[in-house]
C-alpha cells in the first residue's frame, strides 16, 4: 500500500467521526431545543439551538485544522503540532467571537447560549471524538 492510499483512507475514517460526532451534537441540541421550546419560549429554544450551533463550528475549524496537520505530514508519522496550535487558537478565536455575537450583538439569552455550547460539548462523552485511536500492541 502506498503512502497516499493510506492517507486517503485515514480522511475517510477522519471524515465519518466527524460527520457523526456533528450529527451527534446536532441531536442533542435540537433535543434540547425541543424541550426548552416546550417548556420555556421560543426565544430561549433559539439561544440554546446559536449556542450548540457555536460548539458545532469550533468542532469543524478545529477539525479543518487537525486534518492540515496530518495532510501536511505526509511523509512521517507524526502530526505537524504548529498546526494543531494554529487549530486550537483559532477555534478559541472562533468561539469566543460567536459568543460575543450571540450575547452583545444579536442579544439572545446569555444562559441559554451557554446551556446549548456544553450540551453540545457534551456530545463528545457519547462519541469517540477525532482523536486518532490506536490499537493495542498485541503481546506474546
């Protein structure tokens, strides 16, 4: 197997983790959503619904930019770690600024952005993340 071939089959598995981990998140904020609807207004639902939507696009720069790192490192085993801090700032970044947005500009519920972020974040307790896993070395 070639070099090439292995990447490309490691962004397939890299893409479907994120595609279910988004799916994940998805559910449980529109989940939530639904409940706050039913319990609250529509107002507090939406907030909720802006801030999973918040931990969604961090998931997906943070991801973009995991996925440079691999793609730029071809050649060795490793992960380009510059990259992976580029990834992590500017998914800080971009978090940050949307919470700035939805609370100072747009004027949602403060708590119910917040309560929407974790229960997103939280998606990854039932996910396995995007983490590269590894086997266990076999022993004997």
């Amino acid at each position: 197997m070639s070099n090439t071939n292995g990447v490309r089959s490691r962004n397939n598995g890299f893409a479907a983790t994120i595609r279910r981990l988004s799916l994940t998140q998805l559910a449980f904020v529109l989940m939530a959503a639904l409940v706050a609807f039913l319990q609250r207004d529509g107002g507090y639902a939406l907030a909720l619904m802006f801030g999973g939507l918040i931990s969604l696009a961090g998931t997906w720069v943070h991801a973009w930019r995991v996925q440079i790192a691999t793609e730029e490192n071809e050649g060795g085993p490793g992960i380009d770690s510059s990259e992976l801090i580029k990834g992590s700032v500017l998914k800080f970044t971009v978090v940050i600024a949307l919470f700035a947005l939805g609370m100072a500009v747009i004027k949602l519920e403060p708590l119910a952005i917040v309560i929407g972020f974790v229960i997103a974040q939280m998606s990854f307790l039932f996910t396995r993340g995007y983490a590269a896993r590894r086997k266990p070395a076999q022993r004997g």
